[in-house]
C-alpha cells in the first residue's frame, strides 16, 4: 500500500497523456509546491533524501521528492514492489533489475514512467513548460537543426513556440533514452525531426551522428508529444 503523500504534493495522477497506450508502460505525474517542502516530508513519505542533496536548494529536493514518488508508484503498478530508485553518480535514476525508467520535471509538475527490459531497452520522459515566442525564437539556433528551422519558418507563427517546444522536449527524451545504451553523449543537433504533424501526437526521429554499432546514423525512431496544460510532455520507448 502507498504511503500518503506530503502537503507540498497533490494527488498522483496516473492519466495517460497520449491517444494510444504502450503495453506493459506504467506512468504517473503529480503536482507540486516547493513552498510547502519541509525536511521531514522525506522520511514520512518513505523517500530517502541523498546526501548530495541535503543541501540543495527547496526547489531541487521538492523536484526529486515528487519524481520518486511517481517512480515508487508507477514501479508498484509494474512489478508489485514499491522501489524507490537511487541516483547515480551522473544524476541519473538507478532502476531495479528487470526494468529501465525516465523521471522528468519542470516547474510544479514531475512524472516518471518505466517499463520491463524484456519489452523495451529503454524510455525517455520529459517535460517542458511551453515556451513563449520570444524565447523560442532565441534558442531556436541551439535546439533545432537547419532542416528543423525551415520546418518552423514554414508553420503558422501561433505554432512555432509549440513547435521549438516539443523538439527541445522530443531530443531530451530520446537522450534519456538512448544514453544508457550507448554511454556516449549527444547533443541537440545530433538528431532531428524528420516529419512534423500539428494535429498528430506521433512524430519519427533521425540520428545524424553514429552513436553505437546498434546506433548509426540514419537510426529512426518514434517519438509522442502532448499538451499537459501549460506543459509539454514527450516520450521514447525504444522496443526491446
């Protein structure tokens, strides 16, 4: 059974962002106020709090107390054990045996997804608060290939800030996704949308750069976005 949740987080929400499931994927995101963060909402909430956190700022441990918490549960749902995943050195979640896992957070919102490896090699999760026009248009350069860029110049331009959104949010997911895998990283102009739907949650990724043996360049993959209120969320499910 689920211990009960802090003050400074609101119901887990277990709601599946995406038109379509994927088999044998667990989700959950949760709301969150770091204002409402008190120490001992680690030990109550049964989430120990890393030593390299202890002091962090309110806003960083109300981040990774909220994302374990959506871990432990979505890890329930998947396996029947309520897991909480420690952290690696390079920051990264450490997954129990049997199952790989993203955890993502931006603003108040924090979600985490996971999945056993003998169906997927790995998933990516992110989330972004949608960005302004202005903004956008400055980290366009930085986040979007020169392919992408026309991609943006042709939409209408109420679109644009969705759409340098959802790529930023898309190339971090499939980094989660894929860094485990090839342990090499990677960067935003290293891989690229290579269609562009609107009104479609589904869209394909290329990689311009060979990351692995298994990885060349060239290497497609399947990517989901979806509006979350003010937010963006992504996802990489990369089949076993």
């Amino acid at each position: 059974m689920s211990l009960s949740l802090p003050a400074c987080c609101h119901a887990l929400d277990a709601s599946w962002p995406w038109q379509t499931a994927l088999s044998y994927v667990r989700s959950y995101s949760v709301r969150f106020d770091r204002q409402r963060l008190v120490v001992d909402d680690f030990i109550h909430s049964g989430i120990p709090l890393p030593d390299t956190l202890r002091n962090a700022a309110p806003k960083r441990q109300a981040e990774y107390l909220a994302g374990r918490l959506c871990a432990r549960e979505a890890l329930q749902r998947l396996t029947g054990t309520p897991h909480v995943p420690g952290m690696a050195e390079s920051k990264a979640p450490l997954w129990p045996s049997g199952t790989v896992g993203s955890i993502t957070h931006s603003g108040d919102l924090a979600a985490a997804m996971v999945a056993p490896t003998e169906c997927y090699q790995g998933v990516g999760l992110d989330a972004e608060r949608q960005l302004e026009l202005a903004r956008a248009e400055r980290l366009a350069p930085q986040i979007l290939t020169p392919a992408e860029r026309d991609l943006m110049a042709a939409l209408p331009v109420e679109q644009q800030a969705h759409f340098v959104t959802a790529v930023f949010s898309l190339k971090e997911s499939l980094f989660k996704a894929l860094f485990p895998l090839v342990n090499v990283r990677f960067y935003f102009q290293d891989a690229q949308l290579i269609d562009w739907n609107p009104d479609a949650q589904q869209t394909v990724l290329r990689l311009n750069k060979t990351l692995s043996e298994h990885w060349p360049a060239g290497s497609l993959l399947s990517g989901r976005h979806a509006h979350l209120e003010a937010y963006v969320i992504s996802l990489i499910a990369i089949p076993a």
